[in-house]
C-alpha cells in the first residue's frame, strides 16, 4: 500500500513538471510564430467608491410631463353620419 502512494505521488509530480514544460514549449513556439505569449489574465478590481451619497444628498426626481392627447381621439368626430 505505501509502495502505490508513493507511486502515485511521483506520477502527480511528474504530471505538474510536464505542465510547466508544456506551457514553456507553448509560449516559445507563440513567440517564434510572432504572436504574443500566453497574457496573464486578472480578473478586473473595480474602484472603490469614497464618496457615498446619501438619501438627504440625492436630487429630487424631475416632474414627468402628462403624455400628450392621440391626434385622432374622437375618430368617429370626423365622419358624416
């Protein structure tokens, strides 16, 4: 049993170290090629925000304006009987 897990660890470490090489193989056939290397890519932080407002702070809503009257309201209006 002891003889498997140390088996199994030596394959884990190898695994992890072909990564490694792989990726540098990767990036260097990138670099010839023209492109770029692999870009370590961060998630976006965003700013922190120092000045909060509170609700005293805060403009007051504008009065919406009434909606305008359908130029044909009464279409019946128009007609002769």
């Amino acid at each position: 049993m002891g003889q498997l897990l140390n088996l199994i660890e030596t394959l884990v470490a190898e695994n992890a170290a072909q990564r490694i090489e792989i990726q540098q193989q990767r990036d260097e056939l990138a670099r010839l090629k023209g492109a770029s290397a692999r870009l370590e890519i961060t998630p976006p932080v965003p700013p922190v925000a120092t000045n909060h407002s509170s609700e005293a702070e805060r403009q007051p809503p504008t009065p919406r304006r009434k909606p305008k009257a359908a130029k044909n309201a009464n279409p019946d209006r128009d007609r002769d009987p």
